[in-house]
C-alpha cells in the first residue's frame, strides 16, 4: 500500500496536491482530511528517524556462525 501524508494550506476551500510519480498509473485514490493542530509542527517525521543510530550499534562478525552450546544438535 502507497501512502501520501501533506500538510497544506487550503485557499479559497480548495486544496491542491501534486502527486509523487509513484501515484501517476492509480485510477482512484481515497483523500481523507484531518485538521491540522497547532503544536505538532514540531512532532518528529518518519524522515528525522531513519539513520539515527548510524555508526552506533556494533555486530560481532562472527554474528552468524553457529553456537558452541548447540553444536551436538547441528551435526
């Protein structure tokens, strides 16, 4: 499923989106409008998260080598 979420402002009660490419070959799309409340504008994006713990997490190289402690069953 493609989503879209935009925040707009609406002149003269008409509201104008342009879509991504990804949109181009829909035949429908379902709008749905919620106000928005002030005070969100500094809510944190989905965009802001990704790469957040880059360079600070660690996996041993050896990550996906087989257990010591289960060798009997593996063999």
């Amino acid at each position: 499923m493609k989503a879209l979420r935009k925040i707009v402002k609406p002149e003269n009660h008409h509201i104008t989106i342009e879509l991504p490419e990804e949109f181009s070959d829909e035949e429908k799309l379902e709008v749905i409008i919620i106000p928005f409340e002030k005070g969100n504008e500094n809510k944190a994006s989905r965009k802001e998260y990704y790469g957040k713990y880059a360079g600070k997490i660690w996996i041993s190289p050896d990550f996906n080598e087989p257990l010591e402690d289960f060798r009997e069953y593996m063999e």
